[in-house]
C-alpha cells in the first residue's frame, strides 16, 4: 500500500477518449460514428526541481487519421522562474523551448519559441497573467508566426461560481467566448457557454452533478450554426470521456425546444422519483453500517476501560482511604464524555447520568492519578479519553469531563474540556 502511495506521488496520469457521434449520418446509412479521438499522458516528478511529462494522441475523422506524441522536460530554475523544453513527432512535428518567471507576487510572463519540423516555420509566443483580486485573473498572449494572434482573457472564480471570458484576434479569423457555472451544492452545478466568430456561433447550456468522490457526470445542450447536439462528459479521476452526438444541422425552433426541454424534464422526474430516494437509502445504509461499526468500536472500548479499572481498583481504594484519614483530596464522582450531557450537570446535579451510552464514570482512574501529596493533575493538550481507565464513549462529539471531589472537609466541583488542564484541589472549585 505505502509502496502504491509513493509511486502515485511520482506518477500523475490523464486520458481522454472522444466519441464523436451523427444521428443524421446513421439514418442515412452511414453508421453513427463518425470520429474518434484519443490523447494519454503521463507526468512523473524526478526531483525536487526536475519533471518529464510524456503524452500522445490518436485521430480517426471518416476516411482519414493521424497522432502524435509529445515530450516535456521542465526544469525549476529558481523560486521564480522555470524552463521547459518541448518535442513532438507526427503530424505536427516540432521542437520548442519556453520560459516562465513570476514578475511580482501577482503578476507572472511566459516567453516561448518554436520551431516546425514540416516546414522550418518560427512560432514565437508572448503570455503575461496578473491577480487583479483575490478571485480574478487576466492574461494577454500574443503569437506571432504562420497564425499570428493577440488574445485577451479574464477569470473570475468564487466559491458557488466562477466566470471566464476571452476575445482572441488573428490575422483572418477572431473569437469570442464566454464562460459561466454556478454550483447549487457541492454535488450539482450548471453552466452556460457562449462562442462567437468568425467561423463559430453557438450556445451550450448544461449541468453536472458529482457521483462520488472521484466520479461526476455532465450533459450539454448545444445550438449553433452547425446545428444541435447534445455532449455527455464522463470524468473519473484524471480521465475524460467525451461523447458529442449531432441531432440534426436543421435549425428547427420546435425541434430545438424539444431537443433542450426532454431531456432537462426527464433528468428532473427521474432524479426526484430516483435518484435522490436512491442516494437517500445509501446515505441512510452507510450511516446505520457506520454507527454499527462506531458501535461495535466503543464496545470494545468501555470493555479495555473497564478492565484498566479493575487493575487500578485496589491502589485506586488505598489511595482513596489513606487521603479520607488526613482530610486530603478524595475523587466523589468523576464523569466523562458527551459534552452536552455533562454539561447538563450544571442544571441537573441530582439526576443520574452514569446509565447513559455517552457517558463514563472514571472516578476509579483519578482517585488513582491523585499522588502522595494529595493533588490530581492532567495536562494540557492531552486527549483524556487517552488516559488509562478512560474511553472516548461518544466518537464524533466534542467531550468534557466532571469532576465532584472533597478535600479539607469541603465539597466543590469542576468542569474541564477534553484538552484543557486539569488541577485540583483550587478554592475557585469550591460549591
């Protein structure tokens, strides 16, 4: 297991498998794929300062394909500045190098250079970021080769939303998107999309939900100049699956009310007649098998506690006699645990609180820790169900222990959190 741990802290992986789908390509007969596409990567920490990133990708569009495979070596030059070399073989053959170094606290530049393998074409590139707050960034990136451009961009990211825009202009192209989500819990969130340019106009509006730990699930509704679809998302861990499926290229205003309004309706009905009764049961099984688990623990628990206290009982009694003969420090009752219940004692001095599960009489442990001078001290910063002849009754609560003892003849009593000190006999305890 330890050996598994070491090597995921060295090895970091991700994939992503495309699964482009045309509904109006199978009903012409044609088969309902239409293109697929496949990237992997893999990135391992060699030191402290050394990384490598290794990764490739496969295209299959119809009749034609294509892949390539990528290497990155970085290297951490200072506390402020790295460097990365870049090489790729394949359709796109190229070889590269680029520097980043933090400016100022809040503001960081990227310079980078790159060279074709194809054709010998120079690719330079240009990208400054700055924290304009706490939760916004912008950058500007400027490129200049084959495809020169100027992109602007800014992010904004709270807690429940973030957003994001960017306008980028080439020499015969621009674009403009737009990127909003908003989290309604910390399982389910929605989104919208907005892309224009020159060769692009469409909108995408959607959700996702989390189904674990390491798993989420989204759904896309897309409308646009290329028609409607919808896109499935799948992430588990490091790794995509994507599925775009074409409805139609027909801008049909019925169709597309339909295409968005079906889906959204059926994933309600199913969610409040399914879903959530089905999530319901399995918190509510995880919770019973938890408690029984928790259960079965403190058991186990007061039985090690109450067999510590048998072999405390008779030093526990001799101390407790010999401090009645001098008029010393005598433990009446002691009490630990739910700090709610205890606390009730302050109320409720008469009523019985040994018969509660939360609860733990340790008045044997500390007539056992009062020393020959006829003082009881427990530190600070220790956990007292840690202490022999104690238990943590009540897992999951906070605790407090009390304290009813005599000593010079006269009564008096004290409470203490589970990490505070505990010294007694004090006259500020005394009733």
């Amino acid at each position: 297991m330890k050996e598994r741990e070491k090597v995921a802290a060295h090895f970091q992986s991700s994939g992503t498998i495309l699964a482009n789908m045309s509904l109006p390509r199978y009903l012409n007969g044609n088969g309902l794929l239409r293109g697929m596409a496949m990237t992997s990567e893999i990135q391992s920490q060699l030191s402290k300062h050394n990384a490598v990133t290794i990764g490739g990708n496969l295209a299959v569009n119809g009749d034609e394909g294509g892949g390539a495979a990528t290497a990155v070596f970085r290297h951490q030059l200072s506390e402020v500045s790295s460097v990365e070399v870049v090489a790729s073989a394949g359709l796109r053959a190229l070889i590269g190098v680029q520097t980043t170094r933090n400016l100022s606290s809040h503001s960081a530049a990227t310079m980078g250079i790159a060279m074709s393998l194809k054709d010998g074409s120079l690719n330079l590139s240009n990208l400054w970021t700055r924290q304009l707050s706490e939760t916004a960034s912008g950058h500007i990136e400027l490129t200049l080769g084959p495809h020169s451009s100027v992109t602007v961009g800014w992010q904004k990211k709270e807690r429940r939303r973030s957003a994001s825009g960017e306008v980028k202009f080439g020499t015969g192209s621009f674009e403009t998107s737009v990127h909003y989500t908003h989290r309604f819990s910390p399982k389910s969130l929605g989104c919208i999309v907005g892309r224009v340019g020159s060769s692009s106009l469409e909108v995408e509006v959607g959700g996702g939900r989390k189904l674990s730990k390491f798993s989420s699930v989204r759904w896309l509704y897309i409308i646009g100049i290329q028609g409607i679809s919808w896109k499935f998302e799948l992430y588990r861990g490091g790794q995509k699956l994507i599925i775009p499926i074409l409805l139609t290229r027909n801008l049909n205003p019925m169709f597309a009310t339909g295409a968005f309004v079906v889906p959204a309706s059926l994933y309600f009905v199913l969610k409040k007649l399914f879903i959530k009764p089905y999530y319901l049961r399995r918190n509510k099984q995880k919770a019973l098998e938890e408690e029984e688990k928790t259960s079965a623990q403190v058991k186990e628990a007061r039985a090690a506690a109450e067999k510590a206290q048998k072999l405390q009982q008779t030093v526990a009694n001799r101390k407790r006699n010999k401090q009645l003969e001098t008029g010393g420090l005598v433990i009446m009752r002691a009490l630990y645990g739910n700090q709610r219940i205890v606390n009730n004692l302050k109320s409720s001095s008469e009523t019985s609180f040994e018969s509660t599960s939360e609860v733990i009489d340790v008045t044997i442990p500390l007539n056992f820790l009062v020393n020959d001078s006829g003082q009881l001290k427990l530190h600070e910063g220790v956990k007292k169900s840690g202490i022999m002849g104690f238990c943590d009754p009540y897992p999951g609560s906070p605790k407090e222990l009390y304290v009813e003892y005599v000593y010079a003849g006269n009564q008096y009593k004290v409470w203490a959190g589970d990490y505070e000190e505990l010294q007694i006999p004090q006259g500020s305890h005394r009733i």
